[in-house]
C-alpha cells in the first residue's frame, strides 16, 4: 500500500506539480513534514525531493519532529540546503502521559492537561540553550531565511506568547553575517 501511494499517487501528482509551479515562475516550494502525511520525516522529504528535483524543499517545522521523537537540531544537517522555510515553534512533552499515552496521541488540543504533547511557546518546551543550537545550526547550513513564528499555545495568549517567542528569537539567533 505503502508503495502504490508513493509509485502511483504521491509522485506522479508532484512531477506534474513541479512542472506547473515552475512554468509560473516558482522556484522553490517548501514542504511541511508532518506525521500524518507520507512526507513527514527528513529522509522522506529527501526521497521527495530525490525524486521530483531541488524545487522541492522543506518547511522545517522542529515542533513537529519533536513530537514525533525525532531530532531537529540533527534534521538541519541531513537537511541542509533543501531547507526551504523553517518555522518557529516549540512542543512540550508531559513525561508522564507520555508514559501511557504515547507520542501517537490525538486527543483535543485544547485539554492539554490530558495529552502526552502540545504545541506552546518558544523556551517552555525546550529551553533557550536548545534554540541557541538550532539557529545555530541552521546559520551553519547556510540557511538565512525566515523563522516563522507559529503561535498555537493554548495556555498562553497569543500576544503574550508571540512577544515572548520573538524575545527568546532575539537573543539566541545570529543576526550579523560572519566575518
């Protein structure tokens, strides 16, 4: 099955794609890895973009390798200059109902007392020190694009929670060009 969504489906549909957006002048669309999707890991958006050529790059999203299990700040290295966007967004992982619960959980998003994750506000996921070495990394890949912040906290308002995100931004992220 796994196969046929790929060889007939996935594909087939993004070959032509490409060939669209590239006759309208685009050059580069950003795919979001996403755990319900067939695209949802690095290695995956490489086999995409293996497949259909560099028009095809990533939407690095760390929130969301986060709660899958996986790794961000090593994603950007696999990655490297197929990131094409990268957003700006931090989850937090309840040790505890994640014991019994799972990284699969798809209960409400808004019952975040019950779930074993949640998407919040830059640093109360991972602290400061760990979005240092992210901007870091991504700086060290060659990446100078945007960071985006999505704000889906559904404990802290989104003013609060996007002024607080940008201040965390601010201080860890590179902003002059190296010597």
């Amino acid at each position: 099955t796994l196969r046929w969504q790929w060889d007939e489906q996935l594909l087939p549909y993004w070959m032509s794609f490409a060939r669209h957006v590239e006759l309208a002048g685009v050059e580069r669309v950003a795919v979001e890895m996403h755990g319900h999707q067939l695209v949802y890991s690095p290695r995956t958006l490489m086999r995409l973009r293996d497949e259909v050529g560099p028009i095809v790059g990533a939407n690095l999203d760390p929130s969301h390798a986060m709660w899958m299990g996986g790794d961000p700040i090593r994603s950007i290295g696999h990655l490297g200059d197929a990131i094409h966007h990268v957003h700006a967004k931090d989850t937090y992982l309840d040790p505890e109902v994640l014991a019994v619960a799972t990284r699969l959980e798809n209960g409400p998003l808004d019952r975040v007392a019950d779930r074993s994750w949640w998407h919040t506000t830059l640093g109360y996921g991972h602290p400061e020190s760990w979005w240092r070495d992210f901007c870091y990394r991504l700086r060290m890949v060659g990446y100078d694009g945007w960071l985006s912040i999505e704000h889906e906290d559904v404990v802290i308002g989104r003013v609060e929670g996007v002024r607080r995100s940008v201040d965390l931004l601010r201080a860890v992220a590179p902003t002059d060009p190296a010597d």
